[in-house]
C-alpha cells in the first residue's frame, strides 16, 4: 500500500490538526473574554480510574489543550480497582465543587464499574462530554445543551469547508453513543437526510454509496472501502485503529481503506490528524460554554 497522503497542501485532505489549531486560538481568546471581571478561570476535572495506557495519553492531551487556552484543569486519578461507591462519591463532590465547570470520567472505566451509572451522577451543566441522558434528550429535541465532542468535531470540520448539508444524503456507519447516534441527530438538525447503519444493515455498501457525506465510526480498521464512496463525496473518518506493520511497531489507521476512498472523494479526513484533535477542542470549547452558563 501507498503511504498515507499527507495534509499538506493538498485541497481534497481535511486537515483537523490545523482545523483544531486555529478553533483552540479563538477560544484562547473567548476565555480571556469570558474572565473578565470574574474571579476564576474556566474549569475541568478529569476523573481517571486505572492506567490504560492509550486513556492516559488522551487525558494527558486534554490536560494539556486545557492549559494552552487557559482552562485550569484538576486531575483525579483513582487506582483500577477503585470501587464504583468511590468514583460515585467522588463525581458527586465534583459536582458540587464550584471550581468545576466541567467534568470527564475517561472511559473506559475498568470492569467493576459501571459507565452507565456512573455517568449519569454527573450535573447535566457540567457533562462536558454530553453523555448524560438530559443532554442527550436536548440535542434529539433540537434545543441547546452540551453535547458528544467527537461529533461537534466533526460538524465543525464540516463547517469550516461549507459543506453543504441540507437536502443532501449524510449516511453514518456506527451507532454508537459517543459518536454515530449524537452525529445522526446533528446532521439532521442541519437539514441533511440521515441513515444510520450498523452491523445488520443490509447492503451496505450499496447505502453508502448513496452517502454525498459519509461518516465512518465504526471501529474496524479500513472497513468502508473505496468502491463504497460515491464519487465526489466527502468522507469523514472517526476510526482510530492500531494494526500491525511490517516494522512491528504497529501503525494507525482509521475505518476508512484510506487510499482507495481518497481517490473517490471530493474531501477527507486523514488518521490521524483528521477528526482526532477536533475532539479536545471541542471538549475546551464544552468547557468554556458550561463556565459561561454556570458562572453568567
Ligand atoms: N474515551 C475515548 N473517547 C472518549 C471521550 O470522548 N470521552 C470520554 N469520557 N472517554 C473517552
């Protein structure tokens, strides 16, 4: 296989790196606005059970995004046999904490706990990752609220190249929570036709085919493949998938069989440096809104 095209400079590549870059300097500034006058800066509390090595790399990443556009950020790290009482008591402190705007359990949780539970003890006005059912319930009602950071990623990449949404067929491989029903629900509030697939759609690469805006978020490496992109389309991949190499240290790639959907498409996003840094600034710019909420 070809090495993966890479952004620079070349029109038909969505470049989240650079994307996320320039939304995380406008919310630098909107945070020096939004403290003016105030005693506090904005803040998030990430709750980290346990040591999986690839959720410590993304709190890490978060810690340090928080820090770049002037969040503060407070770090709770719990041992992986924490018991669920314990992580319950600690999510309800925080939610009474007035320093904390925002609060992120990084998942997974380890397999004595409950995500489930734990997630709904956290105050709908600090759900920065909008997973909670309350915010979950807005963003399907239409109304304001904080909603998924993946998806409002992707929205906003979708955004910065005036990709036209409405009237046009948006099919979304994956149902998840986190990602594929919350995507669904904002693309049709964007006047797009919504398919949602999964496991058990038939014909699926015949649906996607359909797709003027294809969504993969699926998690299974390279599975939507370049004879399933419509020519012309533009094709997001939310996948991030470690499989071997021939060097044996293993090699990113998304859900998207990269090359040959690249030659299809009209756009695309890169693994990585596509959709994965749109997720920690919309978490920063989750935070900035729940600070702006709580504390105007
Ligand atoms: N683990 C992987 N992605 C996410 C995310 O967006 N939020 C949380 N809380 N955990 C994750």
């Amino acid at each position: 296989m070809d090495s993966p095209k890479t952004a620079l400079a070349d029109p038909k590549i969505i470049d989240g790196k650079d994307i996320s870059q320039a939304v995380k300097g406008e919310l630098a500034l909107a945070v020096a606005e939004a403290i003016k006058g105030k005693t506090r800066n904005p803040g998030l509390a990430v709750v980290l059970v346990g040591d999986n090595p690839a959720s410590k790399a993304y709190v890490k990443s978060k810690i340090a995004a928080c820090k770049a556009v002037g969040i503060e950020s407070f770090l709770i790290e719990l041992p992986a046999d924490t018991a669920q009482a314990v992580v319950a008591e600690k999510v309800k402190a925080l939610n009474l904490d007035q320093k904390v705007d925002g609060i992120l359990v990084q998942l997974p949780l380890p397999k004595q706990i409950s995500s489930a539970a734990i997630l709904a003890l956290i105050d709908p006005a600090k759900d920065v990752d909008g997973l909670c059912a309350v915010n979950a319930g807005l963003l399907l009602q239409g109304a304001d609220g904080l909603f998924p950071c993946t998806p409002l990623g992707v929205m906003r990449l979708l955004a910065h190249h005036d990709v036209a949404l409405a009237g046009k067929n948006a099919v979304v491989v994956g149902r998840s929570h986190l990602v594929g029903k919350p995507l669904a629900m904002m693309l049709l509030q964007e006047n797009a036709t919504v398919t949602i697939c999964h496991s058990k759609t038939a014909n699926l690469p015949e649906v996607c085919r359909q797709a003027d805006v294809l969504v993969a978020a699926c998690g299974q490496a390279e599975m939507v493949k370049g004879s399933w992109v419509k020519p012309g389309a533009v094709v997001i991949d939310v996948g991030i998938n470690r499989v071997e190499s021939s060097d044996g240290k293993g090699r990113l790639v998304g859900d998207v069989a990269y090359n040959e959907a690249y030659e299809q498409a009209r756009l695309i996003t890169p693994v990585p440096g596509g959709v994965g840094p749109m997720t920690v600034a919309m978490l920063l710019s989750n935070t900035l809104k729940a600070f702006n909420s709580r504390i105007g």
